[in-house]
C-alpha cells in the first residue's frame, strides 16, 4: 500500500504542476492578448489623430496660398491692366496669346496643354512684383 500511496501522492504532485503551468501559461496568453489589443487601439487612435492633424495642416496650407494667390491676383490686375485681359470668374488672364491661370483654379483632369500656370515664380508674375516694388 505505501507504493500505491507514494504514486497517488506524485500523482497529485503532478497534477498540481501542471495546473500551475497551464495556469501561468493562460495568464501569459491573456496579457499577450491584452498587449496586442492595446497596441492596435493605439495604432488606430495613432493614425486618426495623425490625419485629423494632417488635415488641419492642409487646410490652413491652402487658406495661406489662397490669400497669396489673391494677393498675386489684384496685384497683377492692377500693374498689367493696360496688358492683358483678366477673367475673375475663372481668375485667369490672357496676354500675347497665352492664357495663364492661378494653379488652385486649375481642376484636375482639365486640359492644360494650353495654360500657363499662374504663380509667383513665372517671369511675367515676377515682372508684376518687381513693378510694384519700383513704384513704393
């Protein structure tokens, strides 16, 4: 009977082993779950955040280049009026034959083979800046 005694009691020694592996084993799955949740909420909130403050940014860019751009407008209205002829509705001048156009009112997938890009750095743009600069 001792034998049979000492095998139950390794028996249950084992079994008890093996639920606190099976146990610790459970406990490190469930926090592996846990970490690998929060790091994809975190990754999720990330990216929101990360395009809410893309957005933002791109909407104050184009605030800023629109008030250039309208800035470039009136001013080269007033020093090439005598020049060109300028269309406020589509904000676009045409002057020698070319038509020029301010880039944010140019659409996308539009034909603009035709149309010089209006902006600042164009010689004809620089040539309106320069002439109101030598007149202050």
């Amino acid at each position: 009977m001792k034998n049979g005694y000492k095998k139950f009691i390794r028996t249950v020694e084992l079994l008890k082993k093996l639920m606190m592996h099976l146990t610790d084993y459970k406990k490190n799955w469930t926090n592996r779950i846990k970490m690998q949740e929060t790091r994809i909420s975190l990754m999720e909130n990330f990216y929101v955040e990360v395009r809410e403050k893309l957005r933002d940014h791109y909407e104050r860019t184009t605030i800023q280049l629109n008030k250039l751009e309208r800035f470039l407008w009136n001013l080269s209205k007033i020093e090439g009026q005598r020049e060109a002829l300028f269309d406020d509705n589509s904000l676009s001048l045409i002057r020698d034959k070319k038509k020029y156009q301010l880039m944010s009112k140019i659409k996308k997938g539009e034909d603009t083979n035709n149309v010089v890009h209006y902006r600042l750095s164009p010689p004809l743009a620089e040539k309106r800046v320069n002439q109101a600069k030598s007149r202050e």
